[in-house]
C-alpha cells in the first residue's frame, strides 16, 4: 500500500495553527496526513496573553483544543514537543514528556515527514542579563500568563489585608520592554486593578498598584509613529504608571532591578517583556541556518537555505525583505506566511516552483485596556499610512482577533464564535479570580 505524503507542521500558534486548518480541508486524509506537533493541548492567540495574565480574559472560554479543532479540519494532533531532526531519513524526533511526578506521559517518538513547516514560535531575548531568567515572569505562553495572574492576586490580597494596617501597602510591578506587550499590559493591570473591588477585596483599588515601565530606547512602541508613541506614553503617566525611557537594566534579582546608573526599583513581580529571539531546541536541528538571535535562515520562498523540503514560519524564522532589515516577528506576520506556506507546498507536491513571501504591513495597534487604543494601518485609499486613535482604533484592534477566529475556524463558525463573543461580553464576569 503506498504510503501516505506526510506534512508536518510543528507549532500551533498563528501561523501553524491556520496553516494545518487550510492543508487539512484541502488535501483531506485518503492520500496525504497533515499531522500538528505542539507541546500544549490548546491554543490561545498570543497577542490576548496580558489580558489572561491581568485576568480580563479567561483562557478557557477562548481556547481552541487541536484534538477536536483537527477532528473537524482533517488534519492530525500529535501532544509533543521537537527534540531534532534528522533530514536524512526525513523524520523529527519529539522529546518524551513527564509529568512532575517523574513519569513518563508520552515516549520519545519519531515523525516521519515529506514536507516539514517549522512554526514553533520565538521567546523573550534576556540578552544575557544576570537574575532575568531566574526572577522574571514572561508571557510567552498561557502557562506563564496564568502563573503571572495567581501572583498578581496573591499580591493583591496580601495588600487589601495589610491596608487597615500598612497605608503605604502596594502592589509594586516592574515591567521590562516597552513594545506592545510591556505597553498593553501595564494598562489592562490599571483596568483590573479598578475591579478588583467589586470581587471582593472592598480595600483595594487602583492607587495600591505601582506599575512602572522600563525601555532601553529613546521611546516606547518603536514600530508606531512617534506621536501615536508619545500619545500612548501619556496615556500611561495617566492611569499612574512610571515610564522611563532609555533605561538600561543590568541585574535583576528576587526583590527588585537593577539600572546602569546605580539606581534600583523595588519590585514584588517582575515582568520581562523585551525582545524576540527562536526557541532553544533541545537537540539538533541537523545543519539548518540559524541567526544569532537562535533564528532559523529561510530564502524569500520561506524554505530553509538548506532543504528545500522544509520550511521555517513566524517568530522562529528570520525571513529577508529585499529592501530593509527582516520580516518582524508579529502575529500578522505568521498568519501571511501560513497562506505563502501553503500555496508552495500546493505548488512542489504539482511540479511548479515555489514564489517568493511577501509581506504586506497592515499596520500596528495597542491597546491600552478599555482607557485608550492607538495604532497605524496601511490604507491604500488614503496613499499610506494612517494613524489613528480612539474608538476606530479600537474596532480595528477588535478585528485583529475576530479575523484570526476565520482563519483558523472557517467562516460560519468564526462568525457564530463572534456572536457569542459579543453575549459573553455581557454575562460573563469582568474579572477572573480563581
């Protein structure tokens, strides 16, 4: 019986995760397996990361499982997380997972592949710096936004207690990395600290949270306009938190950060959030081209330098762009490279040749909780880029996750998950507390 060409594609975010829905209603089962290789069981779309870790969002409700999401696309889910790859005979190798008992869940496996799409995502860049790794909290994925959010309600508590004794009692944050991350996370705090009162802690509001922002550039949000950046940073100096730019963090450790100039902000959570650079694989990626920043190399078709067979997507991927610095590692990235991924793919297992990735920048939003959003998009009826702010931006940012609902769930079912969105909004609390 012959066997069966086989795609894998390992990562689920947003790019693998559109990318299998589209291979897997295109080719179907009888003559190709699509198989998706992730080491979670569910998906979350990274850029709603600080609105699970403030607790406006509750991941269960906006997860998308794979096992059933694949049942419905045709494609395979495998529960796995890449160890190597052995180009020769055309396999990955998945590392076992254990559990913290010491188990083992599932045994190391080998995956055999006729085309492999690497999309397993970036991480925060430390840069090397001492303490980041061991007294940082990152958003990287919904296990570390939900660790983030049970310390920040522990802290909140202790400091709704301490209040009848302690006026100065805080709850005091430091956030590394003004980008869209640090930025929309230091607001939505504000947003669930205003909350927090009617939850319960009845002590608690917004003047026992001291958030501050850390950049070490000249401004925050560098891929807006400077004075949709400066509009933003005043936002931010409104609600109470501390900006400071040009900031350069040198160690950090469990009670606070370090600055260059001596200086030291005490701090009870520290949140890392600067830079994006590829994922350690625990192996080898068997001579495929990396970046310094860990990145895997890929021509303009989105294949490897090296193997023409596989190609590399998203945050793990460092993409050229004829006429500046690489493709930006963005969530509209991934999802326009998956459509580029799939039309080459379609085009090699036909004979034809591959064309080339590109990107097309639709602009960038962020979103300062329900206080404020700004952003720029690309409007050909205006010539050019167009800023924007106030309630457009914010429909435009709303659109963002209601276009990758389509994506990765088809049209009718994206629509209908948007209506429900719309009710829940109504009878859903406003706040996740346990």
């Amino acid at each position: 019986m012959k066997k069966k060409t086989q795609i894998v594609v390992v990562g689920g975010g947003a790019g693998g995760l559109p990318l299998v829905r589209r291979l897997g209603a295109y080719f179907g089962r009888e003559l190709y397996d699509i198989i998706l290789v992730d080491r979670s069981r569910s998906h979350i779309w990274k850029p709603l990361l600080h609105e699970v870790a403030a607790g406006s969002l509750d991941a269960n409700m906006d997860e998308i499982g794979y096992g059933g999401h694949g049942v419905r696309w045709g494609y395979r889910f495998f529960y796995g997380s890449l160890e190597s790859i052995n180009r020769e005979n055309q396999q990955i190798i998945t590392a076992p997972f254990i559990d913290e008992d010491g188990r083992e869940i599932v045994a190391r496996h080998t995956i055999r592949y006729d085309y492999l799409v690497l999309a397993y995502g970036g991480v925060s860049n430390d840069f090397g710096i001492p303490g980041v790794r061991d007294h940082c909290l990152f958003l990287e994925n919904r296990d570390q936004a939900e660790a983030f959010r049970q310390k920040l309600l522990n802290q909140c508590f202790r400091v709704s207690h301490l209040a009848g004794t302690d006026g100065d009692a805080r709850v005091r944050i430091c956030i590394i990395g003004g980008g869209a991350t640090g930025v929309e996370l230091a607001a939505e705090l504000y947003n669930a600290a205003k909350g927090l009162r009617d939850y319960g802690l009845e002590v608690f509001d917004e003047s026992r949270l001291e958030v501050t922002l850390l950049e070490a550039g000249p401004r925050i949000l560098p891929a807006l306009p400077e004075d949709l950046a400066q509009a933003a940073h005043e936002e931010l100096e409104a609600l109470g938190v501390r900006v400071q730019v040009g900031t350069m963090v040198t160690g950090i450790d469990g009670t606070g950060v370090a600055i260059k100039d001596g200086d030291r902000i005490e701090a009870d959570l520290r949140v890392w959030a600067a830079g994006v650079k590829g994922a350690t694989i625990a192996g080898s990626l068997d001579g495929l081209e990396l970046t310094r920043s860990n990145q895997i190399q890929v021509r303009s078709t989105l294949q490897t330098t090296v193997d023409d067979r596989i190609f590399a997507i998203g945050d793990c991927c460092s993409c050229p762009q004829p006429d500046g610095p690489p493709v930006p590692p963005r969530a509209q990235s991934a999802n326009q490279m998956a459509a580029t991924v799939f039309e080459n793919i379609r085009s090699l297992i036909a004979g034809m040749t591959p064309k080339p990735f590109v990107y097309r920048d639709k602009g960038s939003l962020v979103s300062l909780s329900r206080f404020s959003t700004v952003g720029s998009l690309m409007g050909n009826l205006v010539g050019g880029r167009m800023a924007i702010e106030g309630r457009l931006a914010r429909l435009a940012y709303m659109s963002l996750y209601r276009l990758h609902l389509i994506a990765v769930h088809g049209w009718l079912k994206g629509l209908g998950l948007i209506a429900v969105g719309h009710i829940n909004q109504v009878i859903r609390p406003k706040l996740k507390l346990h």
